[in-house]
C-alpha cells in the first residue's frame, strides 16, 4: 500500500474444488461455465488506484489455470487449503 500515492496491490489465490455446479444469483441456480467445474487455481495480482478513497482505476494480471491446492508460492505464507463443500 502506498498511501501518498493512493495505490494498493494485492495477490489473491482463487482456488476451485470443481465440485461446484451452479450458484445463486438474485434467487435463481445459475451454473458455473465447463472451464470451471474441474479442480484448478488462478493467481490473480491486482493494481488499485483510489482518488478521494474510491477506486478509480483496476488493473490486473491472471495466470491460470493452474494446478489445485499449489498455493501462493510465496514463502512463509499460508499454505493452500480447501474449505468444506457446505460453506
């Protein structure tokens, strides 16, 4: 975070059991593309600009599909871990 000049980068893991069919949106099942619904990650690093404390700028990077549960590679940072099918 850089706070003279108002940006925040940041790297998130999105990981996929692929287990998942569909999700809920505004009351109805809507189910996830076929390029989902296999176990794989996405490393995604994201650049935010802010003016006056609102976002006015994204600019991101994704490298993926990638193996399932291979984490970060970060070191000394928290291992990949799977959540439970009913959270």
């Amino acid at each position: 975070m850089d706070t003279q000049r108002q940006i925040v980068f940041a790297t998130f893991d999105f990981m996929r059991r692929g287990n998942v069919e569909s999700w809920t949106f505004e009351g109805r099942s809507v189910p996830y593309p076929e390029g989902m619904r296999y176990p794989n990650e996405i490393l995604n690093t994201e650049i935010f600009k802010f003016v006056n404390g609102k976002i006015t700028r994204v600019e991101a990077v994704f490298e993926g599909p990638q193996s399932y549960m291979r984490g970060t590679g970060w070191p000394g940072g928290t291992q990949a871990e799977s959540r439970p099918i009913d959270e």
